[in-house]
C-alpha cells in the first residue's frame, strides 16, 4: 500500500509536472509570443510599409511638381509671369528689347528687338543669315513687354514655339536690312505665324511703339541703360545751345 501511494505519489508528481510544464509553460510561451511578438512585428511591420508607402507618395508628389515648372508648353493666362528670371535672361512669352549703342543714344525708342520662347531662351535676328539664341546680340535686355500665350490664335498644343522657330528658320535665309528687314521683322513674323490677338498684320512699327508703351524695364540699371545716355546728350546740347546764346 505504501509503495502504491508511493508509486501514486509519483504518478501525482508527474502529473503536476506535466500540467505545469504542459499549461504554465505552454501557455505562457505561446500567449507571450502571440501578444508581444506577433503584435510587435505586425506593428513594425505596418508601420514600415506606412513610412515607405508616404516616402514613395512624397517622391511622386516632388516629380510631378518639377515635371510641371519645367513644362514649356504652359499656355495658361499669367504662365509667363512666375518664370520670369533676369539674372539668369530667362522672359517666357516676352518681346525684350536692348538699345543699340550710339543709335539709341540719340533715339532711344529705337534699338535691338527679339522674342523668347515659352522655356524663356531668346531668339533674335541679330545679323545676316543669323539668327542669335540665348545670347542676344547688343547685350542682356533692359526692358521686356510680356504677352498672355491664351490669345495665341492657332489651334497647337505647342504654337507658340512653333511660331518662333519657323520665323526663325526663315530669317536664317535672309539679309538684314536696318531700315525694312530687321530684328522688328523677325518678331513680326512670329506674331502674325501664331495669329497673335487674332491678328496677322504685325510689323516694326506697331512693335516699336507698343514696347515704347507696354514695355517694362527689368530694373533701375536697365532704366539708366535706356535712357540716361539720352538724357545725357539731350543736357549737353542743351548746355551747348545756352552757351552760345549768351555768347552773342
């Protein structure tokens, strides 16, 4: 009987044991690796693809932002005026002008007319059989008058450039003429290719006086540049024809 309780003692034993081995440990293993690392690794887990799913969101939303300041086909009304750069000679959909040296000096309306693309690059007639780009001959321009590419009258999703780039060809086979076929005339051309303002009757003169009007100077130096040569000559002669009158 004794070693029957004995022997039931043990069976007792190995039963407690396997109960605490096979509940406790179990139970605590499993529960303590379903709670905390399945959670931890799921949260880990969501977390990281969050942060990758927002870095991939933030590097399409930085593309698609330089994708549309670099496009050149903006035809928006005011497109031009927030791609502006004077340091840089950049005037989307402008007309520029610079004075020519000693002819503008004692006219200073006339002087040195060409028209940049809508990526803001100048082209210019700058001489015969040439056509200038980016490099505007007589020097960076001192005033630009901008125009609004939405009354470009030519159904093209690139009209504007087409326009210029055509003129631009033409003028390649042609020579300067100061008096009838000039920069003015290059300019014209392209006007009258894109049907400007509905219009295809633009020339030199209507260009030199509205850029005489219209016209704005890109700062205080391209204002001094324009016009103090002017107004120095305009004082001298002034000066000279005071003088003389007293002299007599």
């Amino acid at each position: 009987m004794e070693e029957t309780r004995r022997g039931g003692g043990r069976d007792v034993g190995h039963a407690g044991d396997t109960r605490d081995t096979d509940t406790g440990d179990t139970r605590d293993t499993d529960t303590g690796h379903r709670d905390t690392g399945d959670t931890g690794d799921t949260r880990d887990t969501d977390t990281r693809h969050r942060d990758a799913r927002d870095t991939r969101d933030t590097g399409d939303t930085r593309d698609t932002r330089d994708t549309d300041t670099g496009d050149t086909g903006d035809m928006r009304p005011g497109a031009a005026w927030s791609g502006v750069d004077v340091a840089r000679s950049r005037f989307p959909f402008c007309v520029v002008w610079t004075p020519i040296p000693c002819l503008s000096w004692f006219v200073p309306f006339i002087g040195h007319m060409g028209i940049a693309m809508a990526s803001g690059v100048i082209r210019d007639f700058a001489g015969p059989y040439f056509v200038s780009e980016d490099n505007m001959a007589f020097g960076n321009p001192t005033r630009y008058w901008m125009l609004e590419p939405s009354k470009v009258g030519v159904s093209h999703p690139n009209a504007w450039d087409k326009a210029i780039s055509e003129a631009s060809e033409e003028y390649k086979h042609r020579m300067h003429n100061l008096c009838c076929d000039n920069c003015h005339s290059h300019v014209a051309m392209a006007l009258n290719l894109m049907r400007y303002g509905g219009r295809d009757d633009w020339g030199m003169v209507r260009l030199c006086v509205l850029m005489l009007v219209r016209g704005r100077h890109v700062s205080m130096w391209g204002f001094l540049k324009t016009w103090l040569p002017f107004t120095l000559m305009v004082t001298t002669a002034v000066i000279i024809a005071v003088v003389l009158r007293l002299g007599t």
